[in-house]
C-alpha cells in the first residue's frame, strides 16, 4: 500500500464529493455527455494530465510513468439513465427532469478523477503506464464496444474498473476470482401467420397462438436444454399482438433477453430459441424471424487481477473490508475490455441504512454514501500501482 496515495485521497475528500455532485445535478444520458465531458477535461487540464476526447463523448487521459513497465487501464462510466429523480430532499438533486445520476457513474467519475490526481503527484514512483478511461453510454451497453474501436485496448496489458454497489455495505470491496456480471443479449421475435374474422379461424394462421406457444415452450430451454450447474435466464419482457378483440391476429413481436455465464450455455440458447421458433411457426402453417443479438459480454475476474484487488483492499481498509458479493444475471459492459485484456472488475459497497443509500440502483431513491467514495478511489490508484510494481501477469 502506497502511504502518499492514501494521504491525497483523504486531503482530497472534500473535492471528490463536490465534482460527485456537480455530475449529479447535471446528468446527461448515453451518447449525449457533451458537458460531462467538458468538465472532465477542464479537471485534467487543471492537472496538466494529457487526454483526448473520444467520439461522440467520453475522454482518454494518460499518465506516463518515469520509469518503463507494462500500461493498465482504469474504466469509470460517466452515463446517467432516463429516470425521474426522487430525491427531493437533497440540494444536490438533479437539475435535469427525467434524467439521473441512478446508478452512481457520477460517483465513479468523480472517484477515478481523484485517483489521477494522486497518481499524477507520485509520476516519479511509476512504473509503466496509466490510462484512464472515462466511458460514455454503458447504460445501453454500447459505449465500451465503441471506446474499443477507437483504440483505447491497444498494447493494454490489464483493466480494472469499480461499480459503487448499494446492495453491498458502504467502504466493503467485493472482487471474488471468477463470473460477477452476467452476458445480456437482446432477442427479437415476429411470427407472421394470416389474420381474419374471429369466428371463421379455420381460414386464418393464428400469430397470437404461435406467440403464445413460443412464449411457454422456451421455458423448457432453461429447465431442460442445458447443464443444471450453469446459470441462464431467458426472459420475454414484450409481447406485441392483434388489434381487436374480434380479429385474429396476423403478425407477433415479442422481445425478450438472455443471461448467461459461459459461452457453451449461451450458444446453445442461441440454437435452441432459433429451433423452436421455427418449429412452432411450422407447426401452425405460419413463418418466423428470429434477431438474437449478443449485447455484452460476461464480466469475469481474472484469479491473479482479483487475488491483487482482495489484497490491495484488505491492506489499505483492512480485512474487514473484504467481502464475497455472489455473482449476478445483471449486465455491464465491462466485459468488453476483459475480453482483450486481463482483469478485475470490483464493487465497492455504498449502502447505509441510516444515510437512506440502500434503494435499487436505477431506482429514482438511489442515492450514495459519499464516505465510499473515497475508498473508490484509493482502491482505484493503490491496484494501480500494486499491478504495475510486479510483473507476474
Ligand atoms: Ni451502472
């Protein structure tokens, strides 16, 4: 544990909760966080820390140590949501109506700007290289892939990324080895059979039979079609179908999504929903297209990222701090850097009874304990340096 990194962080406090709450007040949504962007350029600017800003919004800083070594990667996502604020109580609310700061990326913005500058202030002490990443639209799982293109994983030898995590108790780090998020796809359905009057069916093809059909036999998929030790979820969240009440249906959407760990399972899944889509289109006389589409990647922990980010955690907070979070069928799109890279991605807990920070995130309630913050942000720059000062993976 590097003792001047804790010291900056602490003095620092202060300043990490106001930019927090700066973000807070001004969220903008994926794609669109032009401002938000502004203001992390203005911070790096005042740090003389070199970035460039990324397409459409985002920005890439990078911190040259002085001395030669491998080049990590530091995600923070800087997105809000399309969901109504509820906090009125609080002076630092959402300025923006319909738009919040729900999932605590103002928090990671902020607590990853913190770690610059205490990395900025130790350069002599770098062994290697700093980038740091502030990503735009996670929230619709496209900005990582975009960031990706752009070039930020080229010659990266390993990433690290942090989610503030209100399910968790506030200042505990959760990083166990292995599966954390899960891989979401999106699926997309449209049966096409023959409408007509209600009461003559025998000159129709029924869409709201095949639909309704799809929907209850895909559930044997999970229950039958793959491995009982390996987690999925197949879920029909939308069903579109007919008009009136006396007309049969001629046409059936129907959107849902996929969860899964592990590439065997989702594969099959993949298969297994094309098969059945068109056997029951066959069955009934009608067609079917089937859109399944792979949205993110599961986020698992490498063992030696995880193993330095548990160790680095109880060094600095003490053991007490660590925690086992178990994984969850919930996405990030984080998962695309660990495809390219090794890795660890953790969660850094933010709920307290007693500061009402324990709402959902996502929920318009969700707040954050501030006094996290600074433990996202130590942990951010001490990882950092621990993974660069050995050179094992
Ligand atoms: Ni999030």
């Amino acid at each position: 544990m590097n003792q001047k990194i804790k010291d900056k962080v602490s003095t620092m406090e202060a300043t990490l909760i106001d930019f927090r709450r700066t973000l807070h007040q001004h969220p903008e949504i994926a794609f669109e966080e032009i401002e938000t962007t502004n203001r992390i350029a203005e911070k790096l600017e005042e740090l003389s820390i070199p970035y460039k800003r990324m397409d459409p919004t985002g920005i890439l800083a990078e911190i040259n140590g002085e001395q030669d070594g491998k080049t990590i990667l530091l995600r923070a996502d800087i997105d809000a949501l399309p969901v109504t604020e509820l906090n009125d109580h609080l002076d630092y609310r959402s300025q923006v109506k319909d738009k919040m700061h729900a999932c605590g990326h103002d928090a990671h913005t902020a607590m990853l700007m913190t770690a610059a500058a205490a990395l900025n202030e130790i350069k002599a002490e770098i062994k290697g290289t700093v980038r740091l990443l502030f990503q735009p639209a996670e929230e619709v799982a496209e900005g990582a892939r975009k960031m990706i293109e752009q070039g930020v994983i080229e010659g990266v030898d390993n990433v690290f990324g942090i989610h503030i995590w209100s399910e968790l108790e506030s200042g505990k780090v959760s990083c166990p080895p292995g599966p954390s998020f899960a891989a979401a796809d999106m699926l997309t359905v449209r049966f096409k059979g023959k409408g007509g009057h209600a009461a003559m069916p025998h000159q129709t093809v029924d869409a709201a039979v095949m639909a309704s059909q799809f929907v209850s036999t895909l559930q044997t998929i999970v229950s039958r079609e793959i491995d009982p030790l390996h987690s999925a979820v197949v879920t029909i969240g939308k069903m579109e179908v007919g008009s009136r009440f006396n007309v049969i249906a001629e046409n059936a959407l129907l959107e849902g999504t996929i969860r899964t760990f592990d590439a065997v399972t989702r594969d099959k899944i993949e298969a297994s929903i094309a098969q059945y889509a068109e056997h029951i289109a066959l069955l009934y006389g009608g067609t079917v297209e089937v859109d399944y589409e792979r949205k993110t990647e599961p986020v698992v922990n490498e063992t030696h990222s995880a193993k330095l980010v548990q160790s680095v955690a109880a060094e600095a907070f003490g053991e007490s701090a660590l925690q086992e979070e178990p994984p969850t069928m919930g996405a990030e799109d984080f998962g695309y850097y660990m495809a390219e890279a090794t890795g660890a991605f953790a969660l850094v807990g933010s709920g307290n009874e007693t500061k009402d920070t324990c709402w959902a995130h996502h929920h318009g309630r969700f707040n954050v304990d501030e006094a996290a913050l600074k433990v996202g942000a130590e942990l951010y720059a001490q990882y950092t340096l621990a993974y660069l000062d050995q050179s094992e993976f």
